[in-house]
C-alpha cells in the first residue's frame, strides 16, 4: 500500500467517525448551542469527504453554503431567542422517545439493506477534479436549467414570507393568533404598505 | 451557448522558476524514491508561508503604531530596537507569557475553541496567494473561490467566543460580527465572481497570468474599477477594520467578542485580524493590480537586454521581482487602510447594513452584468 493510499483510508476513517459521532450529538446533546456547532462540525466532515472523492468545487461549495450560511444562520436564530425558559415536560417523553427511536433504526435497517444489497461499481467511474466546475456550470446551464431557476423561485418566496413574517408592520393582523397589530407600538422608518390608510 | 473553457484559456506562459521539481530531483538523486522526496518536500512551502504570515503582521503591527502616531503628531515606539521594530515582538511576548483567564460563568471549551475557529481559515487561505508562477503552496483549481469559502467559515467562531464569554457585549460583539461578515461576503463574492469571468478560471494564478499582458495597462483596476473599490470596501467591512470596526465598538461594546478574552487567547483574535488584514491586501493585488508583475512586463526587459527568458540567472531574478511586487502592492494597500483607520469616523450599524444591502449589492450585480455584456460585445478585451 503507497503513502497516498493509506493517508487516503486514514483520513476516510476519520471524517467518517467525524460525521456519525458529530450527527449523533446534534441530536442527542440537551444544549442546541451545542447542537449547531456540532452540525457544523459535521458539515465540515462532509466536505472533508467530498474532498477526499476529488470533488474540490463541491466540497468549497459545500463549506460556502452549509457552514457559511446555514449554518451560521441557524446559530443567529438561537442565540437571538435564546430565552432561558423553563419548558414544561412532555406526558409521555419515555413512550416517544422509544417510538421515534425505533422508526429510525428500522429507517437504518433499510438503507443498510439497500447499500449491501446493491451491486455497486467497484471502483466508480473516475473523478474529473479540476474539469468539474465547467461541467457542473454547463449542466446547470443546460439539462438542469429548469429544477435550477424552480430553485431560486422557491428560494424567493421563502424570502418574502420570512419579511412579512418579520416584519408585523406590514400587517392588519398577527399572522399567528388573529389579533390586531397595533401599529402604534411599531416603529416604522416609513408608512406600511399593506395596512389599510383609509380607517385612521 | 456553451463554450469549452479550457481551450480558451493561453497557455503560452513561460513556466518560471519551479523550486518543488528542482528539489524533489536532488532528493531523488541521493537516492530516495520520489514519494519520500514529495512528502519531505510537502512541509517545507507551508512553514515557510506561516513565517512570512507571521513576519507580515509583525510589520503590519510596527506600521499601524508609527502610522497612528504620525498622524496624531506622537512619535510611536522608539525605544525597543531602531524606530522601535521591536515593539511588535515586545508586544507578542507580553501576551504569550500573560495569565490565561476564562471567566468562571463561561463555557470553557468553547470559549477556546472560539479564537481557534477564527484563525484557523485565515491561515489556510494562505495556500492560495500566489507570489510567482510556481511560488505559492498549491494552485488549486478552485483556487479564489477556496478563500470566500474559508473566510465564511470565521462568523461560527466569532458567534462561539460571544456565546461563550457569557457576557453581553461579548454576544452582541458576536452577532453584529456575524451579521457584518454575512451581508459584506455577498457583493465580495460577486465582485470575485466578474474577475472570474474575464479571466476564465478561479486560479490565482490564471488570474494573474491573464493580467500581464502589458504591464500596468494591462491589469485588471482599469477594467474593474468598480468591482476593485467594491472588493477593498468589503474586504476592509470582513477584517474589522475602521470605518467597519461595530463588533469591537470600543465606546459600545468594551470590545464586543474579546471582551472576556487575555493572554495568547486574545492574542489568536488579534493575529487572526491582522493575517487577514494582509490576507486581504495580498488578493486585492492578485485580483486587480497585476499580482506578481512588473508594471512594464519582465518579458520585454529581458528581451531589451538581449536575455532569454528561460536563462537561470534572469528566472531567479523575475521570481525575486515578482515576490517583492507582490508584496509592496500589499503593503501600499495595507498602508491605505491604516491611514483610512486612523482618519475615518467609524459608521452606525444601520450605516453599515445600508451601505451592504441597498448600494453594494445593486451596485456588484451590476457590475456582473455590465461585464458579462462588455466580455460578450469586446471578447479580446475582457478576456473572451
């Protein structure tokens, strides 16, 4: 076995314990600050495998969106509305927790099954390294124009939900309960655009 | 329309000064086998970059006391070495031998892991800044678009060392830096992204090679001069530096993130921000001065005075020209932002989104697309 081959199979071994001890934090661990940093943490494992598959544009992107933005992200809300809050227990958690808990191990036993049961190409058709990013531009740009533009429509009215979502001054009534906005505990920079002028 | 870009791409570079090969052959010719000699070879670029990391900031540390003094009428540092060019080595050592103190309330893990976080990407997109043809660690493909990844890796570990310090300016350092280095990352990346397009490929290298056609004329800030004042206002906004310094506030925030923060734990925040404040000179050089090149080409010189290019004695020459024009182009602009910190008052945060959102983000699409429509009207010019 070469130098390259063995630090090849040493670091898979590694991200690889990276990527299932770090999930299994995210979604055991009690404290969700840990929780997001640890997704992280996975997130930058996958990247880690992406690189060692010779996917070096994937593995930037990956790092770009996931751990840049996503990520990142998720750690703003927290720690935004990071009320301490006592919350009131849940009749039942044991129950619960033995049921999802076993939907998830008989998710497992399927994808376990799937991997051993499908006769994979051993080894898989050769990376393209460096050509990658042209292709990946030409497809987008070609036979994935479609899902790609549907893509960023979706991404557009994520956007305008989570603004009017945010912002309560553009509304008569809280999205939520119903109740009126009282829109003069609101400061506004301008006057709202979707708030009826005629009645005041 | 698809064009396949590797055929546009020249190749008629000359390819210079190539250390790896020439002592990957002596290794070889004592008798090792030619893996031995590529992994002794593979430490030798990376320490030597981290020294002249750590050397460029120890000068970017004497620069900004001599400059601040000179413009406050003091005289700075004067007593530790001539001119005082110790200071920063004196400064250095106050903070290695300090006591390390984390706060009894904070989360001591995170709490470390957090100046570690914000360091760690700065030093590693060190592996792309190119100081010659072959004079840079690796020339990744995806080579400038590794660093926009890299650096948004450094809000996790600011949020982290705010979350951490348990204190509240710590979090709300924390967040505003978060929130600065997201909104200015994206008209970064897009004013990147026209450089790209002109130069068809994401290498540093290829990057350079595509600007030194003819000398300073030749060099990208004449044909981006938008997107090069776009790139150096949101590379100032990404390292802190004034007028962009909200997450460490002084008259707000104490000094937001690094409030809690002493010792070698503040000193990994403190060089982190100034690697990157030279990280981020260096690319502007890349990106829009020409890199490595001579304003009148070394081609030419060499052919005025009847030398070949390929002569070993003219290759040492234009590989120490093209470090020392690296260099001074960085340190010209990291004098600008010296200069621009200490004369600028620094901006409020409803400035800062402002400016990031509602004028450089319209303003780097546009420049996107006035580029991709100029590359397609005058291919010769803007790199077709």
């Amino acid at each position: 076995m070469t130098i390259a081959n063995s630090t090849e199979l040493i670091c898979f071994v590694v991200l690889a314990a990276v990527v299932v001890l770090g999930s299994l934090g995210v979604v055991l661990l009690s404290n969700i600050v840990y929780s997001a940093f640890l997704l992280g943490g996975v997130f930058m494992a996958v990247a880690g495998l992406y690189l060692l598959l010779n996917a070096s544009f994937v593995a930037a992107a990956q790092v770009l969106v996931y751990v840049g933005a996503v990520n990142v992200l998720i750690l703003f809300a927290i720690m935004l509305v990071n009320k301490r809050e006592d919350l009131k227990p849940v009749e039942g958690l044991q129950l619960r927790r033995l049921l999802s808990g076993g939907v998830c191990a008989g998710l497992l036993i399927l994808l376990v099954r799937v991997v051993v049961s499908t006769p994979w190409a051993v080894p898989g058709p050769a990376a393209i390294g460096e050509g990658a990013t042209e292709r990946i531009g030409e497809h987008l740009f070609t036979d994935y124009l479609l899902p790609f533009e549907l893509a960023s429509v979706l991404l557009l009215m994520a956007m305008i939900g989570a603004i009017v979502l945010a912002r309560r001054d553009v509304l008569e009534a809280d999205v939520g309960t119903g109740d009126a906005v009282d829109q003069g505990l609101i400061e506004k920079p301008s006057t709202p655009l979707l708030v009826d002028q005629s009645t005041r | 329309m698809v064009t396949n870009l590797a055929t546009a791409a020249p190749a008629l570079v000359s390819p210079g000064l190539d250390l790896e090969l020439s002592f990957t052959q002596a290794l070889q010719g004592l008798g090792l086998s030619p893996q031995v000699a590529h992994l002794i070879w593979l430490p030798l670029p990376m320490a030597l970059v981290l020294v002249a990391a750590i050397v460029g900031v120890l000068v970017t540390v004497w620069l900004e006391r001599k400059i601040s003094a000179a413009a406050q009428q003091r005289i700075g540092p004067e007593y530790a070495g001539p001119l005082g060019v110790l200071q920063p080595m004196a400064d250095g050592l106050k903070l290695l031998v300090k006591e390390d103190v984390i706060p009894a309330r904070a989360d001591g893990l995170l709490f470390t892991l957090g100046p570690v976080l914000v360091l760690v990407p700065v030093i590693l997109s060190w592996l792309i800044v190119p100081f010659g043809q072959n004079l840079l660690i690796s020339n990744v493909g995806v080579g400038i678009f590794l660093w926009i990844s890299l650096s948004s890796i450094q809000p996790i570990g600011l949020l982290m060392s705010g979350y951490a310090s348990n204190n509240k300016y710590s979090l709300l350092g924390g967040l505003r830096a978060a929130a600065q280095s997201i909104s200015y990352e994206i008209p970064l990346a897009l004013s990147v992204l026209a450089v790209v397009m002109m130069s068809n490929s994401l290498s540093t290298v290829d990057i350079v090679d595509q600007q030194n056609g003819a000398g300073v004329l030749s060099w990208n800030v004449w044909r981006q001069p938008v997107g090069f004042l776009i790139f150096w206002i949101c590379a100032l906004a990404e390292c802190e530096r004034l007028p962009f310094d909200l997450p460490e506030a002084e008259e707000e925030l104490v000094a937001g993130y690094q409030t809690e923060y002493a010792g070698m734990k503040f000193a990994l925040f403190y060089l982190g921000s100034y690697i990157n404040l030279v990280l981020s000179a260096l690319l502007v050089s890349v990106l829009y001065l020409g890199g490595w090149g001579f304003p009148i080409p070394v081609e030419w010189l060499a052919g005025w005075l009847g030398q070949s290019v390929d002569a070993p004695v003219v290759q040492v020459i234009t590989a120490s020209v093209g470090i020392v024009m690296t260099v001074l182009k960085a340190y010209l602009l990291v004098f600008l932002a010296i200069l621009l910190r200490w004369t600028t008052p620094r901006v409020r945060i409803d400035q800062l989104l402002d400016l990031g959102w509602k004028f450089l983000l319209p303003l780097s699409l546009a420049n996107l697309l006035i580029t991709a429509a100029l590359k397609l009207v005058f291919p010769s010019a803007f790199g077709g």
